[in-house]
C-alpha cells in the first residue's frame, strides 16, 4: 500500500510542471504568428466568399482581421460549414470562429466569447404570397413547408416555432431561402440582420410583418476550456467597444446599434 501511494505521488509531480506549464492557444497563436479563423462565408452581411477573388469580406472578418493586426499576427480564413463550424472548433482546426448564435447545444462542447451583436429571428416567404403568410402562425400548418439550413440555429429553433409545418433541412453550400426562392418551400427563417439584405437583393422575397422573435446574441467560438485565450478576447472586445470600433462596423454595414 505504502509504495502504491508512493509511486502515485511521483506521477502526480511528473505531471504538475506540464500542467502548470502548458501552452494555451494565445500562446501558440503568438509563438506562430497565426491565427486560423473558422468561417463558413454564406451569412450577408457577417461574413462572405467573394467567389471572383476567393476572398472574404463582411462585419466579422473586418472583427478578425482587426484582432489578428493586435495582436501582430497574419489571420488565415479556414473554410467550414455550419454542420461542420462546432467540430472545427472541438477538432482544433482553427483557434477561433466568426460570430455564431450561442445555443445550448453549442455551449456543451464549445466556449463562447463575450457578445458584440445582437439580432432577433424573422420569416421570408414569398412577396407574392405575403396575404397568405402575414403572420407566424399562419407558417405552422401540416400543408407548409419550412425550409432550414442544416446545422444552424435556426434548424432547431424551426422545430419550436413551427412544430405543425413540414421541415426541409438543406445542406451547404445550398442555402434555405433558395429553396423559397424556387418555390420548394413556403418559407424559411433567419436573422433580421440577413433578411434585410436578403430582400434588397431579392426583391421576390419579404419579411412576414409580424414581428421578431427570439432575440439572441452573437459571439465567437474558442476552445471549451481554454480560459487565458477566452478571457484574452473578452478583454479585447471590451476595449474595441469603448473605442467605437464596433459603432463604426455598425455604421458601415448599416445595423442596428448593440
């Protein structure tokens, strides 16, 4: 008995200076001098691939790319999916995601970084059948279908708002308000923030006026345990908050203020 305890005792400080010493992610980022960015480039006006440049521009990546210059790191965008963003996180195929909605679900596997944007849910149908879908509850009917793209927010709320409907999950790079666009849907739903420029860009689609639902905060994905990086980027975003970097995005990108 007495040498097993001995010999447990010798483990444990074999692994204490590992413990006490293990590099974190804000280390390996600065030790590299990259940060690897996990975005999936199809979310107007928060992040999206200019296939032409292969590129990408929006309200999150001008985010990402202010961080990686503050902290004298070149910034590298790691494409993914939104069945795939959560895994890339958990996998450490990137040190960080772009904005997602914080979920439950998400928040099992995935730390979350402090909000900077919040937004509430809407439908698009059709602006011709704008008098038959006029309110939420005219959407949750066994005859309508509603579309989502898989592995969004927006799929599970799908389930909540309109348990009658019939859903139809789509997967990347397709996109559900295409599927209302090709009349294979009757409706979708999605940010505030997407579906005003989703109705300027087609003109087809409107927003049922019935009001938003389901306000919910936007924030980026880090590591589940990794409390030094986390609390790095916290303390970033509240620095660029009192400075009006985020008020200036804002402005650009003509959202509403936080």
């Amino acid at each position: 008995m007495r040498y097993m305890k001995k010999k447990l005792i010798v483990v444990l400080l074999a692994l204490l200076p590992f413990s006490l010493n293990a590099e974190t992610k804000l280390d390996q980022i600065l030790s590299s001098g990259e940060l690897k960015v996990g975005t999936t480039g199809d979310w107007d006006p928060m992040t999206m691939k200019d296939p032409a440049t292969n590129k990408y521009k929006g309200f999150d990546i001008d985010v990402m790319n202010e961080l990686a210059k503050d902290m004298g790191v070149k910034i590298t965008f790691v494409p993914t999916e939104w069945k795939t963003i959560v895994s890339g996180i958990t996998a450490g195929r990137y040190d960080i995601s772009t904005s997602v909605t914080k979920t439950p679900k998400r928040a099992e596997v995935a730390g979350f970084t402090n909000s900077y944007y919040k937004y509430g849910t809407v439908p698009l149908v059709l602006k011709k059948n704008l008098k038959k879908f006029s309110t939420w509850n005219s959407l949750n009917n066994q005859d309508v279908t509603i579309a989502t793209t898989l592995g969004t927010s927006q799929e599970e709320k799908a389930k909540e708002f309109f348990p009658k409907s019939k859903l139809q999950s789509v997967e990347s790079p397709a996109r559900d308000f295409q599927e209302v666009l090709a009349g294979r849907a009757d409706g979708n739903i999605t940010s505030s923030t997407e579906a005003n420029k989703l109705v300027i860009k087609y003109p087809q689609l409107a927003i049922v006026p019935d009001g938003e639902k389901n306000p919910a905060f936007l924030a980026m994905m880090v590591g589940k345990n990794d409390k030094v990086w986390n609390d790095y980027v916290n303390e970033w975003i509240k620095g660029k908050k009192s400075s009006g970097f985020f008020k200036k995005l804002l402005t650009k990108y003509n959202l509403k203020s936080l």
